[in-house]
C-alpha cells in the first residue's frame, strides 16, 4: 500500500515531535519523510517501503526525487555512530530540506533524543554558541558544510571557539573542504571528520577517506567512483534516471557517481575525490579541471573560498577565473597565475581573478557555479601582466 509523506519543509514540529515522526517513518507506521525546498510540487504517495524522499537539483539543474528505504537509513545510522565511537547528542545546523540535515535528524532520533536545532535563517557563529550551550552532557556531533566550518573560524569570540571544541566530531561534507580550511581547524583543535556522498547514499559513506561497515568502492574504467553497500536508495522517482544511476557489476549494485577518484584498495579502501568529471573548463583546447586549481587557491595569500569557473573567450574558447572571498589583502593577478603555475601547472592558471564579498550558494551550502560563472561573465576583466 502507498504512503503518505509529511512534509518537513511545510511542517511546524516541536523538537519532541521531531523523534517521534523519524521513528514513524523508519519504522512504517507513520508518514515517509519528505525533504525538499519549500514550494516545490509534492507526490501524492510514495512506495510502502520507502521512509524518506530527498528532493534534490544536483548539479545538472534537473529535480530528481530520490527514494531511500528505512534498511538504507538504519545501515547509514548504525555505521556512522560506530565510526564515531558510539551515539551522542546532535545539534542541527543544516535544513531539513536536505539529506545531511535529514540524516542529523534521524541519527538523533534513532539514539533517542531530540536535537538541539539551530534558529531559522543565516547560519551564524554566536548562536551557534548558544544552541551548543544547551546541549546535555555527553558525546556531542554536528554536521557542517565548509562556508559555516569558515564563518566559526573567521569569529573571534572566544565562546564560538569554546563550542566548536566541545563537540567529539564535526562532520564537514557537502563540498570539498580545502586543505587550507581543514589545516585551519586542526590547528584549532577542532576534530572534524569530512565525509563524502550523496543523497543516493544517504548522505555522506565515506569519512576521512575510508568507506563505512558495508560500503565498497570501485572505479569504472573512465575513473568514476562507483559505491555499493546498504546505504544505497531504492532510485529515483523516474525509471529511466534509476537505470541511468544505478548499474550491477560482478553482481552487485552500485551507484555510478559522476565523480573522478584514486583509490587505493588498502585493506583499508582510501578514496581520494578529484572533482566532478565535468567541472572542467576547456580553454586553449585544453581541458583544465577545476578542483586541484581551487585546492591551490583557497586559503592562500589572503584568500578565503574560491571557486573557479569558465567565461567564453574569443582567443581561449573559454577563460580560467578564479572567483574568490578573501580574508586579508587580496594578492594581485599574477602571485595568483605564479602560485597555480608552480602547485598545478601553467595552463590551468587563471587568467581572471574576480574578489566578492560571498560566493553564491545553493542547497545547505554547495557553491553555485552556474551564479558564479555568471557573476564572473559580468565582472571586470583584469587581463594579466604575463
């Protein structure tokens, strides 16, 4: 028999309500779980075995409704309470709307407590502190994207500090963490765990590298990491997307991703996550992938975040920009093209640099690069020296 979904985006719970509606869900008796942006046209039903819907755009723009299975949602909860060294107390800093707010969600409820839930609106470091005040004692988690992990360093009230170090791990997924970023906090002595995955996944199945209990990753001959375990969701909402995504190999089912990594087999499996295989910019004929250009960039010489994009270009058929927050005196153009030519090589170096004040955002805090290429389009366009 069809369910019915509850609609967290729409819904006004009370932090007690909170646990029970999870364990409704996961359980079957009670509504599946709806995670989506509010506005956004509601299903009239899910299948009987499906306990939560993640509604996501994904980078492609296209919406894609993902189905996950309370098996999925219990194997990725269990897994990650015994990566962390057992259950603790969240605080939520994420929106619900979200599979990683989702998953703070549920792990909380499945542990038999509430979380503490930060107030609505922009994320901010000073209540951030407050929220983490009211935590009980006890084993403390929470998860972050990389720009929040950012703003609590930037703060310099000692109680932001105070509250960051008082967590047992903080969880950083969403989008890369830089090198830069994570020497930062680790010189702060924050414990931060990154995690790498999808809302296919249940949120994140790979942390500090290494796959939780019952994942297993491969490559396919093109480099696409290739996840297989009992995190995975049932599929889409769209047949002909779920045959796309999820394939059988050596029969077993994987999630194809359209992410490039090196893995090395161990025993651990260690995965190395290289970018998304179409963050290229192809410039000069030559196709320049983003991430190890963004790795060299952000946190160096005055810089903060940084995303590199493609502009068209009537020399280059596309021109390399680094658009970029800064947290000092910006470097000029050149010490830019220097610093990438010496880490990456000199035909990824940009030959724009574009500062603003915060690069764009979409979902709980992955860069935007279709707003920021088309920010970059609009910007100046300081030619370099050399």
């Amino acid at each position: 028999m069809p369910r019915s979904l509850l609609d967290l985006a729409a819904t006004r719970l009370a932090d007690a309500d909170l646990v029970r509606v999870v364990a409704q869900a996961l359980d079957g008796t009670g509504p599946a779980l709806l995670a989506q942006d509010p506005g956004a046209r509601i299903p009239d039903d899910v299948p009987d075995d499906v306990a939560a819907v993640v509604t996501t755009s994904g980078s492609t723009g296209i919406p894609r409704r993902v189905w996950l299975g309370s098996e999925a949602l219990f194997a990725s909860i269990t897994a990650t309470a015994a990566r962390l060294g057992g259950p603790g107390r969240w605080l939520l800093a994420l929106p619900l709307t979200h599979v990683a707010g989702l998953q703070v969600l549920a792990r909380a409820a499945v542990a038999g407590h509430a979380p503490v839930v930060l107030p609505p609106g922009p994320f901010r470091p000073r209540a951030f502190a407050a929220a983490t005040a009211t935590l009980p004692a006890g084993r403390r988690y929470t998860s972050l994207v990389p720009t929040q992990l950012h703003r609590l360093l930037d703060d310099a009230d000692r109680d932001v500090l105070a509250a960051a170090l008082s967590f047992d791990a903080i969880l950083v997924g969403g989008a890369a963490l830089s090198p830069a970023l994570a020497a930062r906090a680790a010189d702060a002595g924050l414990k931060i765990v990154t995690t790498y995955g999808m809302s296919e996944t249940c949120g994140g199945c790979v942390y500090d590298g290494v796959p939780l209990d019952g994942v297993r990753l491969a490559l396919d001959d093109a480099g696409h990491v290739l996840i297989a375990g009992p995190v995975l969701a049932h599929g889409y909402d769209d047949p002909a997307a779920t045959a796309d995504a999820f394939l059988t190999v050596a029969g077993v089912r994987h999630l194809r991703t359209q992410d490039l990594g090196v893995l090395d087999e161990g025993p651990p499996q260690h995965l190395d996550v290289l970018g998304r295989a179409d963050d290229v910019v192809l410039t000069g004929g030559v196709n320049v992938p983003v991430a190890p250009v963004e790795a060299a960039l952000a946190g160096w010489g005055g810089l903060g975040e940084v995303c590199v994009v493609g502009v068209p270009d009537d020399a280059w058929g596309q021109r390399v920009v680094a658009v970029a927050t800064v947290t000092g005196h910006a470097p000029t153009l050149d010490a830019v093209r220097a610093r990438v030519r010496d880490v990456v090589g000199a035909v990824s170096a940009p030959r724009s640099l574009v500062i603003v004040d915060a690069l764009p955002l979409r979902g709980p805090g992955k860069v935007d690069r279709r707003a920021t290429a088309d920010l970059a389009r609009t910007a100046p366009d300081p030619r370099p020296e050399n």
